[in-house]
C-alpha cells in the first residue's frame, strides 16, 4: 500500500513553519504490507522501508481482504511516473457482519519504528489540537496538560509549531497563555547551553514580551478615573493658544460641521471599549531585539489597535502619563504611537468632536509622546521643519474627517509652539532671560518654520471645513450648483456679501437688510442660515468668490441644468453657444426652414427637444445672447482683462481651472459672424413669436449666407456682399410686408 506524505507534517520538521503559512515543495511516499491471516484472524501492516510492524487489527476469520487498484506489477521506471494510487487501495470485506473496511496509514509511522521521537511529537501536538478544541475546557487541567505535552515534545521546530497552536487559541486566557510560555522559557533556560534551540527561545521570549505588554495595557484600562470636568471656553482658548473669540467662532464651525455630517449609524460595546482579543493583539505586533513594530495590517486592524491603546484615555478614563511610560519602556517608537493616536482621533470624529475634554486627553498624550527621547530629533531648531510635526501635518491632510483632523491641527499647532518657545527660551542668553521672563506669557509664540506650517493648514483645514459644511467639492463651481438647487436669487448673493463688509456695523446692533427682508417676507429659518453659510463662505474664499466669478458658475449652472431641463430659462456666453446652444439653434433653423412656419408642439419637441412655447423663448434668449456678445465685444477693447487673485493659503494647489478661467482663454469673436447669425436669430425669434406662416427663414440669405452659418463665431467666414440676387431681395419685400411681422423684420433686412 503506497501512503503520500502530508505536507503539514512534513513542514513541521522545519524551524520556520508556521500553521498559517503557505505548504510548498514535492511530496514524499512511503509504503506499507498489510498482511490478513486468516487463521489467526488479525490484519497486519508493516513497513517495507524499516521493517517493523506497525500496526495489528482483530478483524475475523472468514474476511476477504482486496485490492482493487493492484497495479504494482509490470511498472517500470518510466510508466510508474504517470501513476496515482487510488483514493482507497485495500479494502476488507467481512461477510459475517457484511462491513466493508478500508486501510488508512499515517505516513510518519514510516519514519522509524514506534519509538521514533519524531513520529511522537508529531502524536503530541495532534493531541493537543484535540485538547485545545475541547467544548468547554477546564483551565487549570488545560494549562497542566498543555505544559506536559509541550514540555515532552523533543524537537524544537516542533515545540514552536504547539507553542503557536497554543497562542492561536480564542479560548484561553491570558493568564493561562503566560504561565504556558513561562514554563517553557524556564525549561529551556534551565537546558545546557549547548542544547538550547536559540530561535525558540528568542520565539518564548518576544511572545512573553507581548503577553506582558497587553497585560499591563489591560491594568492600565481597567482602573477607572474619574471624568474630569468639562473645560471653559477661557481654559480651551488658553490650552489651544487661542483668544476667546478665535475659539467660539472654530466650536461655531465645528457646530455646523457636526449638524450637516452627522450620520446615524450602528454601536457596539466592544469597540466603545476598546477591546482586542490578546490573539488579534499578538497577530499585529512583532518583536525585533528591544522595539516592537506594527505590522502590516489593513486600516481596521490598525485602528482596532490604536484603539486599545488610546480609546480609554482619549475619554480622560485611564491614566495618559501610565500608559505612556508603559509603551514607552516596552519598545513602541514615538512615530509608531502617534500614528496610532492620529488613527484613533480621525476616524472616531463624531465621538471626538462630541467632546471638548478629548482635546484636553489630546492636548496632554501629545505633549507626552513629544517629549519622549527620539520623538523630536535633538538638532532640530527653529529654522528647520522637524520630521516628528511634519508626521503629523500630513495624517491631517491625508484625513477625510475634516472636523477632527482641524481640532488635531490645532492641538498639534498648539504643543509645537510650546516647545519652540521652551527651546527659544533656552536659547537666549541668561541676561535676557531674567528680564524678559515676566513679558513671557501663555500667548507667547516663538518664530519657527514649523509654526508658519502649522498656520498654514490651519487655515487650509477650516477653509475645507467651511466649505464642506455647505457643500462637498470646489469653491465658485459647487457654490453655484448649490446656489442652483436652492433656487438663490443673485440679489441674495449680492445681500450676502454686504452682509459680510457691514459685520462691524451689524455687531453694533443693526440688523441685516437681508435678513430683515427676509424676516417681513415670512421667510423660514432655513433661509437665514443659507444667508449666514454664505457670508462666512465669503470671509473665507474673498477672492474665488467675488461676485462676478459667482455669478459667471451660476449661469453655467444654469446652462448645465437647461441642457437636462428644457423648460428652464438662461442666460449664455460664448462657451455656452458652443458647448449647448449651436446644435439646438441649427436644428429649429432647419425645422422651421423645413415647415415654412412655426412648427407644433410635436415637431419642436421631436426635432429640438422642447416645446413649442419653450423653443419662443429659447430663440430670444439666443438673440439677447448674440446682442450681449457684440456689445461686450466693443467694450472689451477699452477695458484690461480681469486680473484673477487667489487666497494666499492655496496658491501652491493644483486643480480644475475656473470657468472664468477657461472663458478668458477663449479667442475674440468675429463681429461681422455674430451680427450675421443674430440676424437669423431674430427673425426665427419673430416666426415663433407671431407664428408667421409660409416663411423660410434660410431662403432669405444667398449661399454665401447660408454656408456662414452655425459656424465657430471666433473663425473667419465669407459673408454676403452689398450686391443681392433681385429673387432675394424680392422675397425679403413681401416677407417685410406680413402684418405684425412688418416693423420687426424691416429692421433686420436693413442690417443684412
């Protein structure tokens, strides 16, 4: 009987096995003779490599013994490679109590004979599997039985493998899992030193290290403090270095942020309490010597663990100064501890924001993990950008929780510009110092290349903060779809920014135009807030904001939104003729050319795809579109081109171009082209309007005038000349002379 080694067993001999690792490499194959006596009325198995029996069965005298996939006879070298034993070589058939019986062989038993130290280790740790899957265990008599087995298995790969099956378990505590890994550290240290497997017991040693990390954790959060006090506005402005009125306009914004961003949303206890089983807390920390790194985990993985680090003292429920320290001496780096810190704080943001003595929690765990000894590298100065805060600059950015990573930011502002001032102090001369010590307060900020960082995100973040509290996207587009949906007249715009250069005079006691409009105009309370959304919106986007760079998004949202809705109503520009306008405006052209009147309903929305009464107004808002472009044309050449300001805060941003942008790099229109297809324009304005019969529009322009239209108003056309064909001019005559069309159509055949 031929038996195809497992490859688990086989991977267990090696030092580096690991029961979540992958199994690779060729098998090996062991064979077996299975004898059946029948006079005696046993089965044997022995093995033909060392001899030995390895096994011996009571089955009865009157059995048959077959094997159904004999084809060991006639193989050669070359015709035995291609052959797979069956699934079920050898059955015994017993015709007394009609059982049909198959043999299955563990390979190790061909190892050595049955007292190969191996083929029992392998026995062992099978065993102990079995122990540790046990429904409802009794601790103590797992924890002696565990110790025995792991204590007799011989080799040391071998050991490791049980040790990790032991640590793998969901099952058994922490106190258990310590003692196991003791005694197996003590057996091993009590050994010659010769005999010591070296990995092993550096294995014992990192687990046990870990073991006592999460132990001391667990202390640290199970000892309940009590909630400290929520802190005044005067002693927030003072942790975050702030003025009292600096800090009640950041919690207006964080307000208004948490009104339009909360999300209601499932909760469970284990991670308000952040809780991490001790097996996940092994699977995601590693040891290396003296330090102990994270690994490669997913951003779950990695808040879990930041979480049950940090969640409690966030809370102000544990001692942040213990937890600290025991990090700290158990070989956790700085950088490592901030990232988890920032981890926890960003992705919590409704809990975080909910809380104003989280900022305190935050405030001091961040001044004491800048404090530790290779937080803040020791030639850092003033004038140079320390890794540590740029480390925490870029977590913020990278956040899309804007409200908790600008709290962060000011937090993180606050700490940095402590210690730049405690270093500057340290800088000056002793002189200096004893007569400058009283004029030193709180508010005094040292000069440092990292504090202008830090004021440049902030101001970054709250202007991303502001804006997203009104919308989610860029400044002057997405203000004008959401000017759009809320159907916001430009004369409240207009108000609004008033509103803003009057907020002296208002915090005098006057009250808002505008809101005193609205207030007699039985407005709701939503419409103020719109007001107030948009006038801070104003302070922050001075420039991307002005009012005629809104306006200009606001009608190409308008056109954006005319393209999807027919029915709407719109003022266009040149872009706007291109991009919407032209394939409408040439497609009634050919229609009403086509019916030699004004079409129906059915045919204008089948053809231009609006209605009729739609399509009337459309054609004169083409007109007033065409004149607009003649008359700015004029203008344009006594007047410079607008200069476009960007606020300073976000000069070095990349991004889409405005549309203002985009218009100003639009060529010069031809005036002759405008003029001649304004004329066409109102003449198919004046069949709609009047609903003239028998009058095709095309036909009162010659080739050359109709070639040159619905093209490119920036390109060069050939237009019709002074010299008309007499047909034409005819046709203009009695087309000049139908009733109501008269004095309107006289006045366009004049231009052409």
């Amino acid at each position: 009987m031929q038996i195809t080694e497992d490859l688990q067993e086989r991977e267990s001999e090696r030092s580096h096995y690991s029961p979540f690792g992958n199994v690779q490499g060729p098998c090996r194959v062991a064979q077996f003779l299975v004898i059946y006596a029948p006079r005696r009325g046993i089965l044997e198995v022995w093995s033909t490599q060392q001899g030995p029996r390895v096994g011996a069965f009571n089955v009865g005298k009157h059995c048959r013994l077959l094997c159904p996939g004999y084809k060991i006879m006639g193989l050669n070298n070359v015709t035995s490679q291609g052959w797979q034993p069956q699934t079920y070589q050898i059955c015994l058939i017993d015709p007394v109590s009609g059982n049909v019986r198959t043999v299955n062989i563990p390979f190790h038993l061909a190892l050595s004979d049955k007292k190969c130290e191996r083929a029992k280790d392998l026995h062992l740790v099978k065993k102990l599997r079995t122990l540790l899957k046990s429904k409802s265990p009794n601790y103590e008599r797992l924890e002696a039985e565990a110790k025995e087995i792991l204590l007799d298995i011989k080799y040391p790969a071998t050991k490791k493998q049980a040790l990790e099956n032991i640590l793998a378990s969901n099952r058994i505590p922490l106190s258990t899992l310590t003692s196991i890994t003791q005694a197996l550290m003590d057996s091993l240290q009590n050994q010659e030193l010769e005999c010591v497997d070296e990995s092993l017991l550096v294995f014992c040693q990192y687990k046990l290290k870990l073991l006592h990390l999460y132990e001391s954790v667990q202390k640290i959060t199970s000892v309940t403090m009590e909630t400290a006090s929520t802190p005044s506005t005067k002693e927030l402005a003072q942790l975050l270095r702030l003025e009292e009125g600096e800090l009640i306009r950041l919690q207006t914004i964080i307000r208004n942020y948490r009104q339009e961003h909360t999300r209601s949303g499932v909760r469970f206890a284990e991670d308000e309490d952040g809780m991490l089983p001790v097996k996940t807390f092994l699977e995601y920390l590693e040891c290396e010597q003296d330090s102990i790194s994270v690994k490669k985990v997913s951003a779950e993985e990695y808040i879990a663990l930041g979480s049950f680090f940090f969640w409690k003292c966030l809370h102000g429920e544990c001692s942040t100064q213990e937890m600290c320290q025991t990090l700290e001496s158990a070989g956790l780096s700085p950088q490592i501890l901030l990232s988890l810190l920032l981890k926890v704080w960003l992705s919590k943001e409704k809990e975080m924001t909910e809380r104003p003595q989280s900022l305190c929690c935050l405030h001091s765990m961040l001044s004491l993990l800048s404090n530790m000894k290779v937080a803040i590298d020791e030639s850092w100065d003033l004038q140079s950008v320390s890794p540590w805060w740029q480390q925490m600059r870029t977590a913020c950015v990278q956040s899309s929780s804007n409200g908790a990573a600008l709290l962060s930011a000011h937090v993180g502002h606050s700490v940095a510009a402590g210690i730049a001032s405690a270093l500057a102090e340290k800088k000056l001369p002793k002189s200096l110092q004893e007569d400058d010590v009283e004029s030193m307060t709180d508010s005094w900020e040292a000069l440092s290349l990292d504090t202008e960082y830090w004021k440049l995100l902030l101001k970054q973040l709250e202007d991303c903060l502001i804006l997203q509290t009104l919308l989610q996207c860029g400044v002057a587009d997405t203000v004008a779809k959401w000017v759009f949906k809320q159907d916001i007249s430009p004369d409240l715009l207009k108000e609004a920014r008033e509103k803003r250069d009057s907020h002296s005079v208002q915090e005098s006691g006057e009250v808002s135009p505008v809101v005193a409009i609205l207030e007699t105009a039985g407005e709701s309370a939503s419409d103020e807030q719109v007001l107030e959304l948009l006038s801070l919106v104003y302070q922050h986007f001075p420039c991307s904001l002005d009012l005629d760079v809104l306006h200009a998004h606001c009608c190409w949202e308008y056109v954006v939104q005319w393209n999807k809705d027919p029915e709407v109503k719109t003022w266009l520009s040149l872009m706007m003729w291109s991009t919407f306008i032209i394939k409408r405006f040439s497609s009634a052209a050919y229609l009403i050319d086509k019916v030699g009147k004004a079409p129906k309903d059915r045919l204008c929305r089948r053809d231009v795809g609006m209605s009729d009464t739609s399509m009337t107004s459309f054609m004169g808002s083409c007109s007033d579109l065409l004149q607009t472009m003649m008359e700015a044309d004029v203008s344009s050449e006594e007047m410079l081109a607008p200069v476009l300001e960007v606020e300073d805060s976000w000069v070095a941003m990349e991004g889409p171009n405005s549309i203002v942008e985009l218009a100003l790099e639009q060529k010069h229109i031809h005036y002759p082209l405008v003029e001649h297809q304004y004329v066409l324009s109102a003449i198919m304005y004046a069949i709609m309007k009047f609903s003239l019969k028998s009058v095709k529009p095309l036909s009162l322009f010659d080739s050359k005038g109709k070639n040159a239209f619905f093209k490119d108003l920036t390109s060069i056309q050939l237009l019709p000349s002074g010299d008309m064909d007499p047909s034409i001019v005819s046709l203009r005559q009695q087309v000049s002379m139908t009733g109501s069309f008269f004095f309107y159509v006289t006045y366009c055949c004049c231009i052409i």
